[in-house]
C-alpha cells in the first residue's frame, strides 16, 4: 500500500511539473572541440557552470561524433564550460560567457582538447564548496576543502553526512542500518572489523576529495549489503617525486589514546607507490547496568559490569600502480592489520530472585587477531570516450586466536557458579575474481556490464580446557566448518538524456551456494535476481528543481557467526548461540526526492523488509539462563521523510538534517511467540563552522535520535555533541583541538520487552574525550593523476565480523 502510494505520487508530481514548465527560452552556447592538429574530438564531456557558483553543475553533455555541442539554457546570466576527455582527468574551462537580451547565443570556435596532456591551462577558481551535493544516484558529501572536515578523520567525516550514525563500538549505520560497505575510488574495500575501524580513524580528510552515499546502489555493485553503500573518492595528490605526511593525535578521556600514521607517496614516470602504517592504542571503559525480570517466575537479575578493553593495533598498506602507455594500467596491493586485545570486566551487585543469591564475577580475556589481503588489477582502455575492460582478483585471510577466563562465585557462601578456561580460534579465506565492461557513447549514454565470482571458507573451533559452569550442559565445545560459492552477473544501461528526463536501468543475477558442518550437515542454495531503476526529471531548463526517483532491490547474507551453532559463553547466567537456519535478509527500497539547486533536498523513501534477522532473547525454563540468537521475522517496513538544508552567510556555514521515520516489525519467533513492534522516531543532525580572526575555525556537530526500535530491542534516546578549534600554519601543518562530548549525555539506553522477559539496560563509556590532533605534510614536484589498487570483496569479509 505505501509502495503504490509513494509510486502514484511521484508520477503525479512528474507529469504535472511537466505541464507547468513546458515554456523555455531559446538562450544557448555552441561550438566546437579539437586536438592540436586540427582534428574534431568527439566525446568531450563538457559541464556548465552559472557564475559564481563554479561546482554546482547546471547540465552536462558531450560532444558529437563531429566534435560540435550545442547547450540550451533558461535565463541570462554569466556562465562558463568545462571540459573533461575522461572521467580521471580534470577539467580544461573557458573564460566568462556573458549572455543578455541582447546577446542570447554564443559559439565557441575551435576549442582546443589535447589528445596527450591531462590538463591544460586550467583555471585557478575558488569558491566555496558546498557540503552536500546530489546527483541522479547518490549523495555527495564534499570533504576537499571544506572547514567542517579539515583535520578529521574519516569516522569523524562520517558524522557529518545526512543520516550516517556510528555507535559507541565503531559500527556505521545509514538510517538505522548497519549493512553498510566501503568503496575507495570505485573499488570496494578488502577491510573488516578492527581493520575496517583502524581505517576510519586514520584515513585523514587531506587525503579525501569527497563521499558518495548510495541508499539505492545500481545494479553494477554488489547486491550484498542493505543499508547503503559509501563510495570514498581520494584526493589528487598531484605530485612527481615524494610526498609524506604525519599524523599524530593523542586524546584523553580518562585514559590516554594516541594514534600516529605516517604516509608516503611517491612517483616516477608512469609508476606509483604508496605507503603507510597506522600504531593505534585505544583503551576503553565500558560501564553496564543490566536489569532483567523473567515473567515465567517473576526471576530478576540486576547486574552492573565495568569492562576495561585495550586495542594495541598496527596496520600497513602498500599500492602499485603502472601505467603501461597510454590505454594500460596494472596495479596491486597488500594491506593487512594485527591487533592485539586485552578486556578485563568486574561482574558486580548481581541479585538473584531465587536461592543462589548475590554474586561476583571476573573476565579476562585476550584475543591477537591477524588480517591480511593481497589484490590485482588490470585495466585496458578501449576508446577515446573512456570505454574500458577493468579486471580484479583479491586473496584475503584472517586468523583470530582467544584466550578467555571466567570466574564467578556467590558473595555469601563463596559458592562456585562458573570457572571456565577456554580458547577459540576463527580462520576465514575469502578469493575473488571480477570483471567489468564499460562502453561510452558520444551521446551521454553508456552501458556497463560483468560478473563476479566470490569463493569463502571460514572455521571456528572453540576448545574447553576447564569447564564448571551454572549453565551446566548447554555450554559446550565445538568446530563449526562453513563453505560458501557465489556466482553474480550484471548489465547497466544509462541512456542519453531526452530534453530534461534521465534514465538509468539495471538487472543483476547472483547465484549462491553454501554448506556447513557442525555435528550435521547444513546446505542451502538459492538464485535471485536484483533489478535497480533511476528516473530523473528536471521542471526547469536549468535544473534548478529537479525530481528523482530510485528504486533497487538489495540482499544481506548472515554474517558466518550468526550462523554458528556452537554457543558462545557471556557470563554466569547468560549465553548466545547462532542459528544454521538462517535465510538471507532481502530488501525493496523505492525513493522519491526533491532536489532545489542541487543542494536542498526534500526525501520520501519506504522500505520492505522480508526475512528480517532479529535478535530474539529468551529464557531456559531448565537453568533460568538468558539465551540470544538470531531469527528470521516475516517482515519489517520503514518509511521515512528526510530533510536536508544547507545555510551558507558570510563566515557562517550550518548544515541540518532532519528525518522522521516510522519502522515496524512483525512476525513469529521460533519460540512460537509474536513480535509486534514499531516506533515513531526522529534524527536531528545539525553541523557548522564559523570563520575567526587570524585563520582560526569554530566547528560544531551535535545529533538527536528519539526512541526508534530494531526489532525486540526499542532504543530509548542517544544525544551527540562535539565541538572543535583548528588553525592551518603555512598550507602543511594543521592544528585542532576537539571535543567530543563535553557533557557526558551519549549514553545507550536499551529495553526489550517479550512475553517472556522484560530488560532494561544502560551502557555508558568515556565519551567524554579531548582529543588534540596534529597533520603535517611534506611535498616537491609536479602534478599527476593519482590511481589507486583494488579492495573488491568488503561484502564477504564484513559478514566474518561481530
């Protein structure tokens, strides 16, 4: 009923629009483009720009098969062109156009595009950039020069996109979701977990030109992953010979954090290579406070735990890329991380309704994991219009080994409730191998298609070397062995523009294969298709107002622990066990946006959820013991209605983001009970940066969540707020002080409420950070266009973390 809703009404506003603005003047520039020997280029991407605003592009087109071009426009105004022969190369403009009553036409004459150069007389043009920009198929976040990310890492960045949450262990969410996968410069990233975390707080702004938000990816991209996909575009670094930069950054928030990353760049001729290391400590305090009653027995629990984490982690990359003459290009990386964990937690003041009374517990835990990734590309151009062949292979492995202790006695008669000693050990290789194929046209139009195959195995083995526990005979050890083939292929057809429509399609194909042993065997094949639309209709000739609409269909496989039935001890009365039975999650999302001057934007999305994985808790009738799992529900629905406004006046910059959203979830258990849950909920984002004297920068980015749900658990409330001072010292050193929650409100507030159990519970943790942050770089030579290596397989390795 929404999806026809929403479908009606965005047909409605198309056709009506259409109507209204059917009168245009006949206001245009033409003109023609050729190399340095006379001879027309046909295919030259050419954008138009309305002064002064140099980076909002009105309309893009390219030249026809002649070299020639002929742009019409709305109204009178200056203007100016540039124009690009590939998408990696930048762009050559004109001078100012001037066009009035009088003169309402221009040609351009013999403009001149060399065949070899990469940029020619480029002009120098500063203007302000605006934060957020949108485009037929995603959202742009401009991170290149703008104050609100100068000196940030990425998890920080991240923050400051519309509808982008990162919670207190690091995990990214896009509008309550956090299926979310990575792209650096179009290349999906070969990072997880710890890794893909060591990488957000380290990958610095100065090295980032923008993000792309893609909430309705096209069907060239892999259709694992639900939430969204965030493409990080890399910044030209533009230098012949070396370029080093120095990070250093150490925080306190009653313990002491430092990180320090030195990075290098260096090029000769045609051949790059690029390194860096990252040295991470990161303590953490975690604080608890558990109330659980079960209803069967009225049995409560109240427990308060304080758990002190510690990562000492060190990752590294190294990049490769050769240009092997002017249609070529090889590359390959290697990157990887080792983290070393200690977790120490004091179980305190726990209550129990029935004879065992108080009890005190103690965990320890130490976990050294190792990841490494080795990947290849080869890329062979095929025109002059930037067709190409783009081939990739990567091998990723990871190895977690674990040592844990846990001890728990009762605080009156000293009674012994659990004593285990055990280790566990989790091996994951994943191998990918990938083609595309991209044919440009001089007509604007294009069509990509290619395949994938993705080849997984992981093993967990958790061994008891001492076990005496109040959960008796439900905790036990155990290998879970898990193979996984996946077989995908694609096509995308862009079509040329027809006066103020865009039309994009797409269908992708993936076929999966799965087996596991653990005691017994567990199979499961399916076949899915994933079809993907984008229409975009412009109301006025300059695109002022423009009209989107998206539709895609996604899917999300369970992560390789979701599905493992070995159980996982938590404490004394507590434990998770994955479920072999799981199906793959699959989500319809259809998206409706006004777009005012490709900055403010007003949305309407809904989304329908089948086979939704849900973490159901409920209690064992036999030990009184509070079990978690993960289960498929019938179905999930969210719509949701978003707002983005940007405010730029004088030294003044804000950005707000609101949304409101209502999610609902509803369906049967394993256990037999029914879930009905739903929440009305509204985020609030609110960043800005103010202009000081002497060069200083006043940053602020605070956010509200109200009470939303995810299913059995509802979300209370979580408040954010930071606040920061930065100065630049002679374009290579960057200086900033920031603070991270000054208040101390950012708290997690939890409740789940079953027809077997009710349990509130608060997480608190030192949020309260002063972080002092310290950027210097280093650099001689001439421009260059940078390339980077490939990362192609997130979407297997994210289902491996926790």
């Amino acid at each position: 009923m929404y999806l026809k809703a929403l479908f009606i009404y965005s047909i409605y506003l198309l056709m009506s629009s259409g109507f209204v603005f059917s009168q245009t003047k006949k206001i245009s520039i033409s003109g023609n483009v050729i190399n340095e020997h006379g001879k027309s280029r046909p295919g030259i991407e050419i954008f138009v720009y309305k002064m002064p605003d140099t980076l909002s592009i009105l309309r893009g087109q390219y030249t026809d098969s002649t070299g020639k071009f002929n742009i019409y426009l709305s109204e009178y105004g200056d203007y100016m062109l540039g124009f690009r022969q590939f998408s990696d190369t930048n762009q050559t403009f004109t001078g100012l156009i001037a066009l009035s009553e009088t003169k309402n036409s221009f040609e351009l004459r013999d403009f001149i595009i060399s065949e070899t150069a990469t940029m020619l007389g480029e002009i120098s043009i500063k203007a302000k950039k605006p934060l957020i920009q949108h485009e037929l198929d995603k959202v742009i976040i401009n991170v290149d020069g703008n104050y609100l990310a100068k000196g940030k890492s990425l998890d920080n960045i991240l923050k400051l996109a519309p509808g982008i949450v990162i919670d207190s262990k690091g995990s990214v969410s896009v509008n309550g979701n956090a299926n979310v996968t990575f792209l650096i410069n179009g290349r999906t990233m070969k990072l997880s977990g710890e890794a893909l975390n060591a990488f957000l707080k380290t990958h610095l702004s100065e090295n980032i030109s923008s993000l792309e938000i893609m909430t309705n990816p096209s069907a060239k991209y892999d259709a694992e992953g639900t939430a969204a996909i965030i493409h990080i575009v890399p910044k030209r670094n533009n230098q012949q010979g070396t370029k080093i930069t120095n990070f250093v950054s150490y925080g306190y928030s009653g313990v002491h954090t430092g990180v320090y990353s030195p990075q290098i760049s260096h090029k000769r001729k045609n051949t790059i290579i690029e390194a860096n290391i990252t040295l991470i400590n990161d303590p953490k305090l975690d604080v608890y406070e558990i109330e659980r009653k079960f209803k069967a027995n009225n049995n409560r629990i109240f427990q308060n735990t304080e758990e002190l984490r510690t990562d000492r982690l060190v990752s590294y990359q190294l990049d490769y890329f050769n240009a092997l003459g002017k249609n070529q290009e090889i590359g390959a990386v290697w990157s990887g991380f080792k983290n070393f964990n200690k977790s120490n937690t004091d179980i305190n003041n726990t209550l129990i309704s029935y004879a065992s009374g108080d009890s005190f517990g103690k965990n320890k835990r130490n976990i050294q994991t190792n990841e490494d990734n080795l990947g290849a590309f080869y890329l062979k151009k095929l025109d002059s219009l930037g067709s190409n062949v783009d081939i990739k292979a990567n091998y990723w492995f990871s190895a977690d080994k674990g040592n844990f202790n846990n001890y728990s006695v009762t605080k009156t008669t000293k009674d012994t409730l659990d004593d285990l000693i055990y280790k566990t050990s989790n091996n994951s290789k994943i191998f990918t191998l990938q083609m595309d194929i991209v044919k440009n046209k001089s007509n604007g139009s294009y069509l990509e298609y290619g395949g994938k195959l993705s080849n997984v195995n992981t093993i967990y083995d958790l061994n008891y070397q001492k076990l005496v526990s109040n959960l008796g005979d439900d905790i036990f050890g155990g290998k879970f062995d898990y193979h996984e083939e996946v077989y995908a292929a694609y096509f995308n057809k862009h079509l040329p523009k027809y006066k103020r429509w865009e039309l994009m399609g797409g269908l992708r194909f993936e076929s999966s294969r799965s087996n596991a042993f653990y005691k017994t065997s567990y199979i499961l094949k399916y076949n899915s298709f994933f079809p993907s639309l984008f229409v975009k209709y412009a109301l006025d000739s300059a695109e002022n107002n423009v009209l989107n609409f998206s539709y895609s269909r996604r899917i999300s496989r369970p992560k390789y622990h979701q599905l493992s039935p070995v159980p996982n001890y938590l404490n004394a009365y507590a434990y998770s066990v994955g479920n072999p039975f799981l199906k793959p999650e699959f989500v319809n999302r259809v998206e409706s946006k006004y777009v005012y001057k490709n900055n403010y934007s007003l949305t309407l999305a809904f989304e329908k959820y089948n086979n939704v994985f849900t973490s159901i808790a409920y209690q064992n009738l036999d030990n009184s013991s509070f079990v978690s799992t993960t289960e498929n529900l019938s179905q999930r629905s969210n719509l949701e209605l978003t707002l983005s406004i940007p405010v730029n006046y004088k030294i003044l910059s804000v950005n707000t983001y609101a949304g409101l959203s209502y999610n609902q979830f509803k369906g049967p258990t394993a256990k037999g009970s029914l879930l009905q849950q739903s929440a009305l909920s509204i985020l609030i984002n609110i960043s800005g940066a103010l202009s000081l004297p002497k060069g200083y920068n006043l940053e602020f980015n605070g956010m509200y969540i109200s009470p939303n749900t995810t299913g059995q658990t509802m979300i209370l409330r979580r408040n954010d707020l930071s606040v920061g001072i930065g100065k630049t010292f002679k374009e290579r050193t960057y200086l900033k002080l920031y603070i991270e929650d000054p208040f101390y409100f950012n708290w997690e507030r939890l409740r789940i409420n079953t027809e077997e159990q009710e349990t509130f519970s608060l997480n608190r943790w030192n949020s309260r950070k002063v972080t002092l942050t310290l950027v210097h770089s280093i650099s001689r030579g001439m421009d260059y266009n940078k390339k980077r290596a490939p990362k192609s397989n997130s979407e297997e390795t994210y289902r491996t973390t926790r």
